[in-house]
C-alpha cells in the first residue's frame, strides 16, 4: 500500500505541472502579442516583485555559495529553455508542443543518475516508456499531415528546449535539497530577469494592459508551479516523479481548446490512458525521504 505521507511528493508534483500547464497557455498567448523574449522578461520582473515579500516575510535569507551557484545555473538553463519552448509555441499548438517536449523525462533518468548517482530502477525506466507511448499515440495524428516551414522551425525550437528541459529536471531536484520552495521561486524568476534584462533595450515590447495581466498571471503561476514541483523534489528522487511530467498532454489538450479552439481527438483520449497508467506504476511503494 502507498502510505499518504509517500503519495503526498506526487499529488504536489501533478498539481504542479497542472498549474504549469495553465502558465502556458497564458504565455502563448502572451508571447503571439508581444514576442517570447518579451512576454518570458515581464513575467520574471513581475514573479520576482510578487515573491520578494513571500520570501522575507518567511525569514529568507541570502542563500550560501552552493545554493547561490544552483540557482544561477538553473536560472540559465530555464531562460534558454523557456525561450525556445515560447517561441516555438507560437508557431505550433500548444498540445503538440507539450507532446514534443516528452523527449525530456527520459533524457532526465540518465542525467538523474550520470549527475546525482541515482540508479535506474527498471519499474520507473518503465513507466517513462509507457507515458512516452501515449504521447506518440497523441502526437500522431497531428503530425501525419506535415509542417509548413515556421512551423518546422517551432518543432526544431521546442526539441532543442526540451533538451534544455531534461538538465533542468535534475537541477530541480539538486535545487530542492539546498533551498526551500519560496526561495527557488523567487531566485528563479530573479536570475532569470536578470539574465534576459541585458537585451532590453534592443528586445523588449511594452505589453498592453490586456496582456501584461495575462503576464501576471502567468507569473503568479509559475511561482505557485515552483513552489509545489521544489517541495515535492525535496521528498522523491526524480526518475520517481519524470512520470508525472506526462500529465501536462492532458492539461495542454485541454488549455489548448479553451483557449486556442485546438480540437481533442478519440487520440488523445487513448494516449491519456497510457499517460495515467505510466504515472501509477512510476511512483514506488516506498518513496525516499529527504528533505522533511
């Protein structure tokens, strides 16, 4: 039997990349108005303005050198990644887009036990494949009828940061053992602004008031998605909860017709199946306790 206390670092980890996959669909649709550079800069101004107050009324304190290096490493690979995920979203939908980005979790358990000696255990290995085939059954269809030459772009972007995706997988979880969750959203979305602010003066577009709320939003649910991933991160390895990552075709699929009219297929239906079937038989009996 899974105990409440092992299945708690799952439940927080789906509601996660749930919350996650709400943010993106406000960025996409912030990102077709004023650019990706731009929409990704004011969302991590304004989730660093609305995490500041969070983390000194909590008692943060400046992270130590180890914390300070993971945060500005992660902060790198997230404004790289985030970058090219937004800007080939605006060229492909938002399901196909969360569909292409499963290449990660995989790519993650390798790096997961290349970086942070963690053994592959053939039941998570599993799951990962099991997920991965529902995400193909998905994706198929959409991708049977071909790409126009932007869109082909979009698909390249999205590729390449979900390459990104995989490192940042296992930086969360080397993040979550060093710094509490109020203090990796906030360093996050300080770095991150930090590293992309250089460019403004050629890049930047001053959001409408329409959109800048769609940023904000996105902002406060991205802090909201950090805040829950780190915590769960803490409490599981990551190759236990890479599964879960799945989930986000099913949030995407839905985000993606409420918001951009995209159609959810008998397809999508079926890969679902495969995705939950994947995140059950990845989260283990036992789970490791790390960070209690």
């Amino acid at each position: 039997m899974i105990r409440t206390r092992e299945l708690l670092p799952f439940v927080a980890a789906a509601l996660g990349i749930a919350v996650f996959s709400t943010m993106d669909a406000l960025m996409k649709s912030a990102a077709i108005a004023v650019g990706a550079y731009s929409a990704l800069l004011f969302r991590s101004l304004i989730g660093t303005a609305l995490m500041l107050p969070i983390w000194r009324l909590g008692g943060g304190r400046w992270p130590g050198r180890a914390a300070r290096r993971v945060h500005l490493l992660r902060a790198a690979v997230v404004a790289g990644m985030a970058w090219l995920f937004f800007w080939g979203l605006v060229r492909i939908p938002l399901a196909e887009g969360i569909a292409l980005s499963f290449i990660a979790p995989l790519i993650a358990l390798f790096l997961a036990a290349a970086l942070l000696g963690e053994r592959v255990r053939p039941r998570a290995l599993v799951a990962s494949l099991i997920g991965l085939a529902g995400v193909v059954i998905i994706a198929a269809a959409r991708m049977g009828g071909g790409y126009e030459a932007d869109a082909a772009w979009g698909v390249a972007a999205v590729l390449a940061s979900a390459a990104l995706y995989a490192w940042n997988l296992v930086l969360q979880r080397q993040q979550a053992l060093l710094a509490d969750p109020r203090e990796v959203a906030l360093f996050q979305h300080l770095f991150v602004g930090l590293l992309l602010v250089a460019a403004a003066p050629w890049l930047a577009v001053m959001p409408t008031a329409p959109v800048l709320v769609e940023i904000a939003g996105a902002a406060a649910l991205a802090a909201l998605a950090l805040m829950l991933l780190s915590w769960a991160y803490a409490r599981a390895e990551t190759q236990a909860l890479v599964a879960i990552e799945y989930t986000a075709f099913v949030w995407a699929s839905l985000m993606g017709w409420l918001w951009f009219a995209e159609t959810v297929t008998w397809t999508t239906l079926a890969g679902a199946v495969c995705i939950v079937a994947g995140c059950w038989i990845g989260a283990p009996r036992r789970t490791e306790q790390t960070a209690l």
